[in-house]
C-alpha cells in the first residue's frame, strides 16, 4: 500500500488541520499554538509561509473563514476553521503517515552512500565526533524528556520518545560500524584503504 499523493503535501499544512481541528484560529494563533505545543521540533515550520499555507487550503476547500475579528486599531484577524472535506483529508492523510511507511531520504543517508570518497582513517575520525555529538543529544534529549513526564500526558510526548531512539539507534549504528573499520573486520575496508593510498580503484569496486 503506497501513500496517496494528495493536493497539498507540505506537512505543515497538515500541522495547520490538526491545529484547527481543535479549534477555529486566525493564523498567527496558529502560529503561537504549534509553537506552545511543540511541534517545531518535529515538523519544519516556516512561520512567513504560513499565511500561504492557511490560503491554499482555503483554495481547496479544506478549510473556510469562520469570523473576521476587529480589536480597537488592529488590523482585521481573519478567522478559519476546518470545513468536512478538511477534516476528512486530515484524518486520511494523518492515518495513511501513520499506517504506511515512506522511502525518506535523511542527508546523513547520503553521505554513507559516498563514503568512498573519504579515506577509512578520515571517516573514523568523523565518526568519532558524530558519536560524541550523538550521545550529547541523546543524554540531554533524555534528561529533558524525564522532565516532560513530570508535566505532560506521554500522548503528547510520543514524537519526543521517537525523535530520542532514532537518535540512540544512531549512535548505537555508528559506534558498531566505527568499530568494524578499527578493527578491519569491515568487509572491503582493505581495498578501500589501498585506493586512498595508490589512487588505484579495484575492479570488484568498479
């Protein structure tokens, strides 16, 4: 089962229906609830798009003004709410992220696959620091989250506990490959060395 290729595909649309699924809001209360809530650290929120993000929804009929609110001098709020087919579009795209997995292409992901370019020596010593950065994160990413517990549902907090194993999972990746090429058990860590050395590639690499 492949994921539905839908109207909008920015996740911050989506971030948006969830928003107003709770409530009807003109966009800079949007903006302020997706950032009391957390969910900057989880979705790749451009706050000067958001405007236009609230309008292509509203051009596809997912969401509609609900009230226009005037205070004193201010400038007119503009206040939207999800119509049935938004909310409709929330719950299945919501369910197929949820359900189906997708090829993600994380730039770490990358960068393994043209490792070949660097030396083994060169690759350890970068390694080296990315795991020290990684258990940093990790240490401080449990601390923090240990802190959460005391005040929040761990409903709210689920994306946090993902977001701190990816980064153990990581670390864990990391110290066992690093450990492979130190101790040259890596299958083709050889070859990959004499290449740096003699510029020479060989044909079972070509």
């Amino acid at each position: 089962m492949a994921v539905k290729r839908r109207k909008l595909g920015n996740p911050l649309a989506l971030a948006v229906l969830v928003t107003l699924w709770q409530k009807p809001m003109h966009p800079y209360e949007i903006a302020q609830t997706l950032r009391r809530q957390g969910k900057d650290t989880s979705t790749k929120i451009n706050y000067g798009s958001l405007y236009t993000v609230v309008q292509s929804l509203e051009k596809h009929g997912f969401v509609e003004v609900t009230d226009v609110e005037r205070q004193g001098n201010r400038p007119e709020r503009t206040v939207y709410g999800l119509t049935e087919a938004g909310r409709a579009e929330m719950t299945e795209w919501l369910s197929d992220l949820v359900a189906v997995p997708a090829k993600e292409y994380p730039i770490f992901e990358t960068a393994l696959s043209l490792l070949g370019a660097l030396s083994p020596d060169e690759v350890v010593r970068l390694l080296e620091e990315r795991l020290k950065s990684l258990e940093v994160q990790a240490a401080s990413g449990r601390g923090a989250l240990e802190k959460l517990y005391e005040t929040l549902p761990r409903l709210f907090l689920v994306e946090t506990e993902y977001q701190l194993h990816m980064v153990e999972a990581q670390a864990e990746w990391v110290r066992g490959f690093l450990e492979e090429i130190r101790k040259g058990s890596l299958p083709g860590v050889e070859e990959w060395r004499r290449f740096h050395e003699t510029g020479e590639l060989p044909p079972e690499f070509m």
